[in-house]
C-alpha cells in the first residue's frame, strides 16, 4: 500500500475501531464477573461486622428503607447454632454529607450486649477519597473506627473532635471532609438499625429533604477548612 495522507488515516480509523470494539467485548466479557465480585464482598461483609462467618451465621433477613433517593439496607445475621440474633449488619451511605471526592458508603455491625448496643466493626463499601489521606479510611484501626468499635451508641456524640471537643470521632489527619462524610454514614446506619429494631420511626424521624444524586456540593463547614491535597497532609 502506497503510504500517503489518506491510506494513513484509513488505517488509523481502522485500528481505532478495532481497539473499540474489542475494549467492548472485554468490558461485557468482565462486567458480570466484576459485579459478582462487589455482591460476593458485600455478603462477606454482612458477617464480618459483627464478628462471625458464613460457616457460624446466616442471614435471616434482609430490611431496606429508602430515604431521598439512597437506600439502608439492614441484615439481621443470625447463628446457626441456637437460631439466635448475633447483630445487624447495617449498609449505609454519608446522606448529608458527600466525602471530598464522593459520597461513602459503609456496612456497620451493631451488636447487643447486656442492654447496650454498640458497633462490633465497620467495613468501608464505597470510597473515591484521596490516596494517602482520606482513602486512610479502609486501613485496619485508623483512627475513625478506633473512635467507635465497642462503644455504647447511646453516648455517642456523631461528629469529629476538630469541630466539637465532644465529639467522639478522631478525625484521619489531613482528611476532615472524608472523616465528616464517614461519620454521618455511620450515624445513617445507626438510624438504619433503629428502625429496624422498631426503636425509630423512620417516617417521622428520618433526614429531612435527603439530597439527590450521588454527588453534592459542599456546605459552608466544608470550606472552613479544605482537605489537605495529595502530599500536604499538614493543610487541614
């Protein structure tokens, strides 16, 4: 073939289309495969959070309520050994409040002991925070889930400790957009399992005008105090 101008562009348009179609056929060929792959970590995820595995547990049930356009999910994992209630595994999202990339989303185990009720462990579902700072969040023990686990939910004060000295979260360094974001999907969650256990009566007391979408816009707290970017972990 004569190497010209329009040979050159035939030929480039052929090998576009050709790379588009077979980054389409791969794209169907692993989609059902990735998906399986998110649905599978979320079951495992139901047992984790409060303490068991799918050889010691089951799933008796699975609740949801949807508030704006975001659903709660909440399973109530039961043992296999005596039938009775190991905890709540409670999926939830950061409604009011969106992380600095995105929105959160987490699976909270709530369990119950001698009258008191208190998270067991926390999962981290869905994140697009910051490498290295907010994205710290899925790390074993950080700070936020250090501040929770084993707490009794009633003396919890849902807020991070370098906004209120009350608070009970310790915010990820250089990542307060994140942990807020965090913190208000585990208070989502908690009023998931309120619900649930018939001590919320989500129709009353739900998050008012819940925002739509996925993404939002900071509020005014938000700009106070920027996340640090990626390398300036001092800038808070």
């Amino acid at each position: 073939m004569k190497s010209t101008l329009r040979n050159m562009v035939v030929v480039l348009c052929g090998i576009t289309v050709i790379t588009a179609l077979l980054v389409a056929v791969v794209n169907n060929m692993t989609k059902d495969a990735i998906e399986q792959s998110k649905i599978n970590a979320k079951n495992a995820a139901k047992f984790k959070v409060v303490g068991v595995d799918d050889s010691q547990a089951y799933v008796s049930r699975d609740t949801t309520r949807t508030i704006g356009d975001f659903n709660i999910t909440v399973s109530t994992v039961v043992s296999k050994a005596d039938d009775s209630i190991v905890g709540y595994a409670v999926e939830a999202p950061s409604i009011l409040k969106s992380g600095y990339s995105d929105r959160i989303y987490l699976m909270v185990g709530f369990v119950e002991r001698e009258g008191v009720t208190s998270v067991c462990d926390i999962e981290v579902l869905s994140q697009k925070e910051t490498p290295g700072l907010g994205a710290n969040m899925e790390r074993e023990d950080n700070s936020l889930i250090r501040s929770i686990v084993g707490r009794d939910m009633s003396t919890v004060v849902f807020n991070v400790t370098k906004k209120d000295k009350d608070a009970t979260f310790d915010a990820l360094t250089g990542s307060t957009i994140s942990s807020m974001a965090y913190v208000n999907a585990v208070e989502t969650a908690y009023a998931g399992y309120l619900w649930a256990t018939g001590q919320l009566n989500m129709d009353e007391e739900a998050i008012e005008a819940a925002p739509s979408g996925a993404s939002v816009a900071h509020d005014d707290s938000y700009n106070e105090e920027p996340e640090a970017q990626k390398g300036d972990v001092d800038n808070e």
